[in-house]
C-alpha cells in the first residue's frame, strides 16, 4: 500500500497538479499577514481557517489525477479498503507538507511579532495553539475532499459543489450562536480558541468534535465510493 501511496503523491506533483493549490494558498497567506504584524496563536487561528478550502481543493486534485481505469487496477492488485486509504494516507501527507509551508510563511514574511521580553511565553504557547489549530484542520479539510472527488461524486460540476457548500458552510455554520454547529468542523471555534484563553478542555473537545466530524464525513466518501462502484 506504500508503493500505491507514493505512487499517487509522485503523479500529484509530476502533472503540475500541486502547483495550483499551493499557489493559492501562498496567496491567500501572503494577503493575510500583508496587513501588519500579528500574536502567533491569532494569525495562525485564521490561517487555519483561510487553509482549510484549499487543503479540500488540494486532496480532491489529488484523487482526480489518477485514470478510473488505474484506479480500478489498484482495486484488483491491493484490494478495495487499501486502495481506498491509500488515496486518504496521500491526501493527508500532501495536506502535511503544505500546513508545514504555512506555519513557517508567516515568519518569512515578518506577519508574526516575536516576544516582547525574554520572558514572554506568549510565542511558544501560541505556536502551540497554532500548531494544534492547523492539525485540527487536516483530517476534516482531507476528508471534505475525498467527498468531492470524481471517484465519490462522479461528475466535475457536483464535486465542485460539494467543496463550495462544505468551504462555505464551515464558516457560516462555525459563527458564534449558529444554531446548528454541528454540521461543520470547529475549525472558527478553534480561530476563536487561540485568540483568547485556550483551556485544556476546550482543545480537548475541539479535537474530539473534529475528529467525530472527519470521521463522518469520510464515512459517506466510502459509501458514495461504494455507490459508484
């Protein structure tokens, strides 16, 4: 199943698929630290956010790239349940190495203030935060695409769809005083935890309530996967 996983990840960027979404998301990044500096833990907690379409945009390239018909080989030579999770281990390792790009852009571009006093432990903690925030994003952003991707959806239009009401959805129905949050990930509960005091049961219960969420999600990628066949 390694080979099936490296196999994918090498036709993501050979195509020049990989380009367009890390484009974008340098993009998005660039014009959100271009409004001055900011605490570690906030910027990071909105770039959480602004990521999270893109890292969905991402996977779903990513499981498109391959042929129906290869795709379908892999089924036969490794198995359905392996093909199936090498396509999500791919996503995620390409998700990875992206949130990697963004959680040291900031520092690049001076978007973050560095620590007032030698003792201020504002940094490592809201690099933690931070950490945590874009963590938190992975599993639900890959799972959103593999949801949105030809082999679950079918056609472009409705995969396109999917990736546009999940993006959307994800934010309005993360505002606070949303009368039904959850039908989204907390990823803007998770913005508004780093911004402010981040107690251990919150991120404890973030965490659980991203990941019952993914889990969900990648639940129905499966049976719309088994659906089509």
């Amino acid at each position: 199943m390694s080979a099936l996983v490296r196999m994918r990840l090498a036709g993501f960027l050979r195509t020049g698929r990989a380009l367009a979404p890390l484009l974008a998301g340098l993009i998005t990044l660039g014009t959100l630290y271009g409004g001055g500096r900011a605490q570690p833990a906030e910027a990071y907690g909105v770039s959480a956010v602004v990521l999270f379409p893109v890292l969905a945009w991402q996977t779903k390239i990513l499981l498109d790239v391959e042929p129906d018909v290869q795709r379908r080989l892999a089924q036969v030579t490794v198995g359905v349940a392996r093909e199936r999770l090498a396509g999500l281990l791919a996503a995620a390792v390409a998700a990875l190495a992206t949130v990697t790009v963004a959680l040291l852009f900031p520092w690049l571009v001076g978007g973050v203030s560095g620590p007032v006093d030698p003792g201020d432990r504002s940094i490592p903690v809201g690099l933690a935060l931070g950490l945590w925030a874009h963590v938190l994003v992975v599993p639900a952003a890959v799972a959103l695409g593999a949801l949105a991707s030809r082999a679950s959806v079918g056609g472009a239009g409705y995969g396109v769809a999917v990736l546009a009401l999940g993006g959307v959805g994800a934010v309005v129905f993360g505002l606070t005083g949303s009368v039904a949050p959850w039908l989204a990930p907390p990823i803007m509960a998770a913005a508004r935890t780093t911004a402010g005091d981040a107690a251990a049961l919150t991120v404890l219960g973030l965490s659980g309530w991203a990941s019952a969420w993914s889990a969900a999600v990648v639940g129905g990628y499966l049976w719309r996967r088994r659906a089509q066949g």
